[in-house]
C-alpha cells in the first residue's frame, strides 16, 4: 500500500499493535506488509492504551509489563504517531449502529471514520460501521 512515494496512514487495532510489537504470527501477511512498509505512518490510538493497561492490569493481558506501562514512550521510540481519544470521537463511539458491544472497538472505529484511515484489524464486524479494514 505505501511505498513509491505514497504515504499511508493507518490506525492499529489494539490486537494488530501488539502482534505487531511481539512478532505474533497470527498478523495477516497483508498487514505485515502494510506496517513494515516505510511509506507507512503508523497511528495508535490512546483507546489502545488504555485496553492495554485495563487488560494487563485484570490479569487477562499476558505481555511484558513494559507495554502495558510505557506504551507512549514504545510509539515515540518507533516513530508512530499517537491519536488521544477527542469528545467527537467518544461521541461518535457511542452513536455508531449495530450490536458490537466492545467500547474499545467501538472507539477506535470512530477514529478511523473522523480521521479518514483505515483501521488495521482482523476483526471484520468493524468495517459494519463503514471502517475501511486492512486484514
């Protein structure tokens, strides 16, 4: 998708952000090579953040206790850009149609749709919310 001198600007999905970060063999080819192109800009969302830490925090989110604590500083290390969560994101969120009940997904589909980016993400209920899905 980037590459050539075309830029990309894609969301990761919380699941797509820690496959990427831990080498998880579960992240689709497609999204490999959208991540690991150079011409793309990789966006993660404060939602991802805070999914994390809730998990990891529950006990049902085994990942290094460096991710769950120090996510900011892991995006400015490998030159992402973080997204904070705005009140027309939240908004949005919660006025999307349809059944899917996870708030997480439900905000990072908002962001995707207000910022103009597709979200990367293996899970295809989002793109029921108009999300284009990179899988």
């Amino acid at each position: 998708m980037g590459g050539a001198g075309r830029r990309v600007k894609v969301l990761l999905d919380t699941h797509a952000l820690l496959w990427w970060l831990l080498g998880n063999p579960r992240l689709s080819s497609v999204a490999a090579t959208v991540l690991g192109d150079t011409g793309t800009t990789i966006v993660v969302s404060a939602v991802s953040g805070h999914e994390i830490s809730t998990k990891y925090r529950l006990g049902k989110l085994p990942v290094p206790a460096r991710l769950a604590e120090h996510l900011d500083q892991i995006v400015v290390e490998n030159g992402w850009q973080p997204l904070a969560l705005s009140l027309a994101h939240a908004q949005l969120a919660g006025r999307l149609p349809g059944a899917h009940k996870d708030p997480f997904d439900r905000m990072l589909a908002a962001q995707a749709l207000i910022e103009e980016m597709p979200l990367v993400t293996n899970d295809a209920a989002l793109a029921g919310f108009g999300v284009k899905v990179i899988w």
